[in-house]
C-alpha cells in the first residue's frame, strides 16, 4: 500500500508510551480530526487544489456545479485560464458570488448578489451552477437565476490550457478572470463539469497539487 488512509487516528502508543501528537517533528497533509464530521473536502485558506495537469480546454460550451460552505465572505472558488487573456473565474466577493468569462475580446461578468451580505457566507451548505454557452452566461444559486447581456456576440469559445486551480491559485499563475488573490476557506463538494454529454465528477483527492487542502472529511462547524 501506497498511499495514506482517510481516517483519525488517537491515542497511540509503542511499547505502552503513549506518543504525544500535538508536537510532531515534522507532519504533511495531515489535519485535525473533527468530532462532527460532514461528506466533502476542507479548504484552510491557505491554499488551492490544481487539477487536470494537461490543461481543461474550456472552449464554447461548460456547465459547472458545486456546493460550498463558508463563513468568509472572500475567496476563490474556481479559476481556468490561459497565458493570453482567455479565462473562466468563480469567486466570492464581499459576500457575492461573480462568475467571470473572457472568449479573447473582453471580460463580461455576471453577479449573483444575495439579500444579506452574509446570507451565502452562512457557514450553510449553498449550491451554485455556473453556465457558458457560447457567449451567454449565467449563474444559478440556490435555485436563483441571474444572467447578463455579452457585447462581444462573435467571440464565443474560451481556448483555456491551463490546469482547474479551485480554492485558490499559486502566486505565479495568471488568472485573467479573478479579481481575488484569496483562498477559499470552507469546504467543496460535488464538483462537477460537463461538456455537451460528458460529465465529470472531480475527487479532490486525485488532485495533482494540494496546499492547506484536506479532501475526506469537513468539519461540521467551523472549528
């Protein structure tokens, strides 16, 4: 076996002395364990998951969903982009959800503005559905459609090659469709993209680039 185990382990001991791991000489991607415990992944704001190493080509057409939870009312929730200027870009700002798409000639944004500033940063489970069809796009959170008009009709396909940074983005990548250079600090879940009729569900422990990123297990409040 290879890998590492899901799991909490306490209370262990060699030779009936007990091993103190509050103080450990050196530790990686290891967390806390949470006494209440909820399916998904747990951002500690100090970082990003990378995934698709190859690059995801965004093109005309992508659907995303997802759930957060989170008490901070910044961070970056998902980010593709390329070295040009076309990008794809999820974050919450001051408390609302914006979702961010450059086909090459020029940003246009569409903004998801709840009632309450906080009411999104709750520290309550949110889904959100983030839609690109060509030039239009449009946002869907908890069941709340907003949409916005595109000036550049003719340019419809966003030729992104760079990897899927959710969470956050390391500090020498450029993002062309993120305002916010803060990390996430929540938990993620039931991330999916979809192409026409390809679907993909993203497991954060495949990841191949983890920072402050623990993907089995969220606490059931914020610890």
């Amino acid at each position: 076996v290879t890998h590492s185990i899901p799991a909490c382990i306490g209370s262990m001991a060699i030779n009936g002395k007990q091993l103190d791991n509050e103080s450990p000489v050196s530790i990686f991607a290891v967390n806390k364990c949470y006494k209440t415990v909820q399916e998904g992944t747990f951002f500690d704001g100090s970082g990003f998951a990378a995934l698709v190493r190859e690059g995801y080509k965004v093109r005309s057409d992508v659907n995303i969903t997802l759930e957060f939870r989170t008490t901070a009312v910044h961070g970056v929730l998902l980010g593709v982009s390329t070295a040009k200027v076309d990008a794809i870009g999820l974050e919450i700002v001051h408390g609302k959800v914006l979702f961010h798409v450059n086909n090459g000639a020029g940003r246009i944004t569409v903004a998801y503005e709840p009632r309450g500033t906080n009411s999104l940063c709750d520290g309550k489970w949110h889904k959100l559905q983030a839609n690109k069809s060509k030039h239009r796009i449009s946002l869907i959170i908890d069941g709340n459609l907003v949409h916005t008009d595109n000036p550049y009709v003719q340019s419809t396909s966003a030729d992104t090659n760079n990897p899927i940074y959710v969470g956050g983005y390391p500090a020498d990548v450029k993002q062309n469709c993120l305002t916010s250079k803060s990390s996430f600090r929540g938990c993620l879940r039931n991330l999916v993209l979809t192409k026409g009729q390809h679907t993909e569900l993203f497991d954060f422990s495949r990841a191949f680039d983890l920072r402050g990123v623990f993907p089995h297990s969220c606490p059931g409040a914020e610890h």
